[in-house]
C-alpha cells in the first residue's frame, strides 16, 4: 500500500470520528437536557483531544512519507488533495493538545450558559465563559502566527487566506455603496406586510417549509429538520445532514428563510462526493463559499418574483384567510421590504451588512485587546445606534442574539457578507448560462439550478480556494459589483424606483 493509501485511509477514519462528535455537538443544541450540558462538555473536549492527536501524530507522519516516496508520483488529484491535508496538519501542530481539549470544554459549557443568559436577557450570565473563550482564542492566534494581524489567524479557520486588511479593502467601498443606496428607499413609501405578520400556527408552518425544502432538493431520506434556539445545519457525512429552524407564530418570514437558509447550507453538504469521503474533495471549500448557498437559495432564489409566483397559490391554500386580496408581487414586496431592525437573521439583504459590519468591528477590537468581554454591550449598542439608527433594548435582542460566540467561532461572521457577494456573483453567471432560470422558478423547478451548482460548486469540494472555485465557476474572482447590480435592480422594483 503507497502511502498516499495509508494517509487515506487515515483521514476517512478521522472523518468519521469527526462525525461522532459533530452528532454530540447537534444534540447538544436539539435534543439535550440542561443538567447534561457540563458532562457533555467534558466528553467532547475529550474526543476533540484525541482527534487532534490523531491529526498532528499518525497523519502528520504518513504526511511525511508521501514525501518520502516522491510527490511526482502523485497524480493531480492526489496532490491538490495532499496540499489541503498538509495545510491542515501544519496548522494544528501549532496548537498544543491541552489547549484544544481546554478550548472544548469551555465552548461546551458556554453554549449551556448562553442559552441560560439569553433566555434571562442578563450578558453577565454568559461574559464569564466568554472571557475565557477570547483569551484561548487570542492564545491560538499567537500559536499560529499572522503576518498583520491576530484576527488574520482565527479568520483563516473559516475563509482561508483571507485577511483583515483585504476584508476592510472588500468593505469600505461597500459601505459607502449601502449608504447611497439605502437613503433612495428610506424616501419612499414603506411597504405593507402586515398580511404577512399574522398568527399561523408552528405545525402548519413547518409543514410547509418541508414542501420548500423538499422543491429545492433538499433529501430528508439522509436528513431532518428540529427546532433550535438559533438555526444552523450540521454535517456528520453527505448522507445525514441536519438542519434546524425557529418559528414565530406572528410571522412566517422568520420560519421561511432561515429554514431555506439552512437548507441551502444543507444542498451544499449533501451535494459533495460522498466517494471521496474524509479527504478534502468531500468537503466544503470555505465558509465564504458555504454562505454563498446559504445566501443565494435564501436571497437571490426565495426572495425573487419567481419564487413568490410558485408558492403564492400554495400559501393561499394553506392560509386562504390570511392572503384575502393580496398579490404574487404583494409577498415579493412584503419580504424585500428594507427595514433596520435588531436582529440579523432576520434582516433585509440590505441593512443585513451592517449587522456582519459591527460584529467584525467588534471582534476585531476584541482580539487585538483594545476592548475585553465586559465592554461588549456597551459597543454593540453603539454601533447598532450608528448604523441601524436602533435603540437596544436589552441583551437578548443585542450582544447575546448570536450562538456564534459560545461555540468559540470568532472570525466567522465576515463570512456572511463574503458569502452574499459570492451568491449574486453565481447568480448572475447562472442566469447568464441558462436564461430560462427565472421562468422555471415561477414553475416550482428548481432543479437545473441545484444541478449546476453541484456541478460548478459542490464537486469540487475542497480542493481550490475560494478565489480559484469563483474564477472557475464564473470565469472571474469575486467582484462586489455584482452584488451592487443586483441589488439595485431588485430594490429597485419593489419600492417602484430608479435607484442611482
């Protein structure tokens, strides 16, 4: 058996480790009782030491031997494969054992208390665990090393490459973009939705975004669908991935979208070669990239005129006394309406930007030092003010709204916007390659789109960086300009102006 064997054989073993502890980690957040919580977090830390041992002992030495025996016997395929694992492994060498089984064991026993503080709206019931997770975070950046910046390093986790001076390059722009453009609609008349804010029972809700889920393509012969304090989708392998959603009676937008959000999270895992399963090629290539399906099947697909013409009728059956009156293109307005509010899930494709801004702000300060846990409320509530106009109320609607946090995630949000930018790149290159897209959206077939993002996307797994996947996809790197278009053609139309 050659080494480059041996190394496979390897990683799919750590994969399927890998996928045990992400089934802990979904019933932690599904399923779990309360009192469980501190347990539990003890025996994931353990199981996510013996992975990394694993990763940084064996593999990093079957690494070697590949080399040993000539990378010029490794075939494209293999080598790009070979790059991803050894960028990986370089990587986690860095990192000593006791500090991922530390990291573990708070981020376990942290989700536990977020949950707790938000539920009793109080930060200070969360800001202790969370102090310990910017101080081993901080830590882990200075074990990797950055060339700018410590962000650099905890950002690399989720957006390879990416670096904290090329985001504020992508988003200083962009921000005087939003500025322009945002003053146009504010000066028109707001669009009436509150058709759509209307009590609908949970089940019924549900029902129906499992009819959406289904049309997208979304399998639940390998997958399910729960309710969680905040939406997220899980992958344990292509043929289980779980998603979750919440519902509020009041409004069905917040049920609809993140369900559909998450679904498109889920396409991507479902869509990669379960044949290739553990190395690199069956897995997915950024969070950027990941966004990106999330974004484009919630925004740029569930948020179009076409998608509102399919599932009008639908709606109207399974709602017939909500919808008296109303239009295909009332349903498109009411779920583009553009309104700052505080919570990001649930905000417009607009105003959203400014919610992943003032994170990255935030987090940036965090890591560098300039500010620790016990200043966030005060600096999320001022930037919320500077850039929502919003007054919070309380810490459950501001700095505790996100689980991103307690699961030690710093560095991911920016990703959320890459992700927005990527989606109307891959859209405009879509409809650009099939013209017929938007009329088989009207028609409920969502099909070619899922198709062609599994061929262009999907496929390829980790094997290129998001640069190079975007330039093959769309025969050039991201460019914000696409995103810019669309929006004001789409703004455009729903509020009835030319926006400059």
């Amino acid at each position: 058996m050659s080494a480059f064997d041996t190394l496979r054989e390897q990683i799919t073993e750590s994969a399927h480790f890998a996928s045990a502890i992400a089934l802990l980690s979904w019933d932690q957040e599904v399923m779990i009782p309360e009192g469980s919580n501190a347990m539990r977090a003890q025996t994931m830390a353990v199981l996510g030491g013996l992975h990394h041992n694993k990763m940084i002992g064996e593999v990093m030495d079957t690494l070697k031997r590949v080399q040993d025996e000539g990378l010029d016997k490794l075939d494209p395929w293999q080598m790009r494969n070979y790059k991803a694992i050894l960028r990986e492994v370089e990587k986690s060498v860095k990192l000593p054992t006791e500090h991922v089984i530390e990291l573990g064991r708070v981020r376990g026993e942290a989700l536990g208390a977020w949950g707790r503080a938000k539920k009793g709206q109080d930060f200070s019931l969360f800001a202790p665990l969370l102090s310990e997770i910017v101080r081993l975070r901080r830590q882990e950046a200075e074990y990797i090393g950055y060339a700018e910046h410590p962000y650099d390093a905890l950002l690399d986790t989720y957006e390879p490459s990416m670096t904290a001076s090329r985001l504020k390059a992508i988003f200083e722009p962009f921000k005087l973009e939003l500025g322009d453009l945002l003053p146009q609609i504010a000066d028109q008349p707001q669009i009436d939705d509150s058709f759509i804010r209307q009590s609908i029972p949970a089940a019924q809700q549900l029902a129906w975004s499992r009819e959406v889920l289904t049309k997208m393509g979304y399998d639940f012969n390998c997958g399910r669908q729960d309710l969680s304090a905040h939406p997220f989708s899980i992958n344990l392998n292509p043929q289980d991935v779980r998603i979750t959603t919440i519902v509020q009676e009041n409004d069905i937008r917040e049920m609809l979208y993140s369900s559909i959000h998450e679904g498109g999270h889920a396409l991507y895992e479902q869509g990669l070669p379960i044949a290739h399963f553990g190395m690199p090629a069956a897995e997915a290539c950024s969070l950027g990239i990941h966004e990106s399906q999330s974004r484009i099947w919630e925004n740029n697909i569930g948020r179009s005129m076409a998608f509102c013409e399919h599932f009008f009728p639908t709606l109207r059956e399974l709602f017939p006394d909500k919808l008296v009156g109303r239009s295909p293109e009332d349903l498109f307005k009411a779920v583009n309406k553009v309104e700052s509010g505080f919570i990001r899930i649930s905000a417009d494709e607009l105003t959203y930007h400014f919610h992943v801004l003032l994170r990255f702000e935030i987090e940036l300060a965090l890591v560098s030092k300039e500010i620790e846990v016990k200043d966030l409320p005060a600096m999320w509530n001022e930037k919320v003010k500077k850039y929502l106009g919003l007054v919070v109320k309380n810490d459950a609607e501001g700095v505790l709204q996100d689980i991103h946090w307690a699961h030690a995630s710093i560095g991911y949000f920016p990703t959320y916007s890459l992700g927005s930018f990527y989606a109307a790149q891959l859209m405009a290159t879509a409809e650009e390659r099939n013209p017929n897209l938007t009329s088989q959206f009207a028609n409920g077939d969502f099909g070619a789109m899922k198709s062609w993002l599994n061929q262009e996307i999907h496929a390829h797994g980790r094997q290129y960086d998001s640069e190079t996947l975007c330039t093959m996809a769309t025969g050039k790197p991201l460019d914000v300009r696409h995103f810019v278009r669309y929006a004001k053609e789409k703004f455009g139309r729903v509020y009835g102006v030319k926006i400059n």
